[in-house]
C-alpha cells in the first residue's frame, strides 16, 4: 500500500507510542529520516545513548557497524535496521584481512608482541573482535589521537585499521611517522602502520576545491572530516570530528562563510547562510542514503507482527571481544 510522507510519519509516531522501540538516526541519514528519530547522533554517540534507554528493540537508522556497536555494547537488546545497508569502509576489511595484514608485518620484521592494533570504530564486530584478542581497542575521530598517544606508551608499533587517512592525519598531528601496508615502505620504520581502507565520500574532496572557495570567498575558513586526504586536512582551517565539525561550524558567526568537507546531508542541516558544500558534486554517502521512512515503517510494522526485520546477531564469541575493545576505549 502507497502511503504520503506524511502518512507514514503519523504511521511511524503510532507505532512508537505502541511498542518498546526507541528510533535512533546517524547525522548523515536523509532528513525525512533524521526527523523522526528519538536520539540523532554520530555513530558511538548512538550506542552510549541507546545503553541508556529502556525500550526492548532499537531501530537503529543508519550502516551495519553502527548498530552492531549497539548490539555489542548493550546484548540484550534487540536491534534492527531498517535497511541492511553496509559502510563502505568496513567493508575493506574483515578478519581473514586482519590476518593478512598481520601476516605482511611478521614478514617485514614486526612481531606480534610489538604490534598493537587499533580499529576506527567504522569497522565490523569480527575485526573489532580481533583488534581486542590482541589487546588493542577501538577508537573514533574524536578521541583517535588520544588513544594513539595513550597505545604508544606500551612501546610497541600501531597497526590502525581500517582507514589510512584518519591514520596518516593523526601521525602528522603527532609527529609521528606512518605508512600504508603495501605503499612499498618498509613497516618497520613506521610509527602507524595504516591498512589501506578509505571513506568514498571524503575521498571526493580535493585541494582545488579548497583553492577555489578561497579565490572566490576571501576571508573563508575550510572545516573537513580526519577521514580526508592528508593533503585536504593540511590545506584546512579546521580538521574535526562529525561532532566537532557541528559545535565549530553553528558558533561561527553568521555572516562567517565557511566550506564544509563531510558528508552532504549533515552539512545541508548545519546552518541556513553562507556554508558551502566542499566539491563540485554532491557528496552524499549512498549507503546511509538508502534508509527510507517507509524503511523505518516496514521494520516497525514487522515488529508489531513478530517477526523483526534484520535484526543483527552476533556470535558470543566475537561479542565478547568486540566489547572488550570498545569498553578499552570508553575507560579512557
């Protein structure tokens, strides 16, 4: 049955007040979407916020990671998506990839009690789960350099997985020498040695972009994402978390223009005047895209009759480990 927006939002509030459900939606989902949620936020701002809340299931409005952090992090409750949509970083990399990579510094002279991993929390359960057997932890954009800093005390080399440009912009914030597994350096002589994963949507920010709101705008700050190249970070007036990037850009002063280098839909709700999208084409990320409201419906309805649409299980095992590594991290 076909149903107007606004059908399926009084649809969707009906359901709410029915059921133990709590709506949860990522900064970067569709405003359709992030309007009816209970909680918005970025991705582990989400999980410690939904550990609060009482309700049995959480319909959690975003990428697969995401709600198995929530998952992880509070098992007892029942989460699922209302689409199963993937981030596209994570996908780069599971745990016969961790092995791998594993393996490739073995073989460059690096054993394994001198590596300790760190996973961007933009990863799986599975490599979560391997990252914390080997005594790493998890971390965010926010607090990654707090936790490197934190992780270099124990002496031993960062294995930073799976997004090298978080990784590279932290090294050079630090000081600190990096490389990417198979860039043809030898890891050895590396601080940070960064798997090669990257975000698509911040990868289409480039230096010419930021050269051309300069020209055009004098007077312009430039505020991008750590998951940009190195090269776009270093050319900005600001490098900072989705969190961050929000409390910067809304206490600028109104009449402060100011060109945003992160996702379209995030940006487009930050403030009415003078802020600009970062790139000549549309920087929406396709898989948090994919949510719909009537997404959102289908999976309450489906509550409703018993039969939960995609909910996420994760094996003891693996939910064991994960948790630990994120749990490192939230004692810090």
């Amino acid at each position: 049955m076909k149903f107007t927006t606004e059908q399926l939002k009084e649809k969707i509030n009906e359901y709410k007040k029915k059921l133990s459900v709590i709506v949860v939606a990522h900064h970067y989902q569709r405003d359709e979407v992030f309007e009816i949620a209970d909680i918005t936020g970025d991705s582990l701002e989400l999980a410690i916020k939904t550990k609060a809340d009482n309700s049995e299931f959480v319909v959690f409005c975003g990428v697969g990671f995401m709600g198995q952090s929530v998952k992880v992090l509070s098992p007892n409750k029942r989460v699922v998506m209302p689409k199963a949509a993937c981030c596209a970083m994570a996908k780069m990399i599971d745990g016969m990839q961790f092995d791998a990579s594993i393996k490739a510094l073995n073989e460059a002279g690096v054993p394994n009690e001198n590596i300790l991993p760190i996973t961007y929390i933009n990863s799986n359960a599975d490599v979560k789960a391997k990252v914390g057997q080997m005594g790493g932890m998890v971390c965010t954009s926010s607090n990654a350099k707090k936790i490197i800093t934190t992780a270099l005390q124990e002496g031993k080399k960062i294995l930073f997985v799976p997004d090298r440009c978080l990784g590279q912009n932290i090294a050079n914030q630090m000081g600190l020498k990096s490389c990417v597994i198979g860039d043809g350096t030898n890891p050895a002589d590396a601080d940070i040695i960064c798997f090669n994963g990257f975000c698509s949507v911040h990868q289409l920010f480039t230096v010419d972009d930021i050269n051309f709101y300069r020209k055009k705008y004098p007077g312009i700050l430039i505020a991008v994402h750590p998951e940009c190249d190195p090269a776009i970070c270093d050319a900005s007036d600001f490098v900072g978390s989705t969190s961050q990037l929000i409390k910067f850009i809304t206490d600028l002063p109104e009449d402060q223009k100011v060109a945003v280098g992160t996702e379209f839909n995030m940006v487009n709700r930050l403030r009415s005047k003078n802020t600009y999208v970062l790139s000549s084409t549309k920087p929406e990320c396709p898989t948090m895209n994919e949510t719909t409201l009537r997404d959102v419906y289908d999976v309450l309805k489906s509550i409703d009759e018993g039969e939960p649409l995609n909910e996420i299980q994760i094996d003891e095992n693996t939910q064991k480990w994960a948790k630990i590594a994120l749990e490192r991290m939230l004692a810090l």
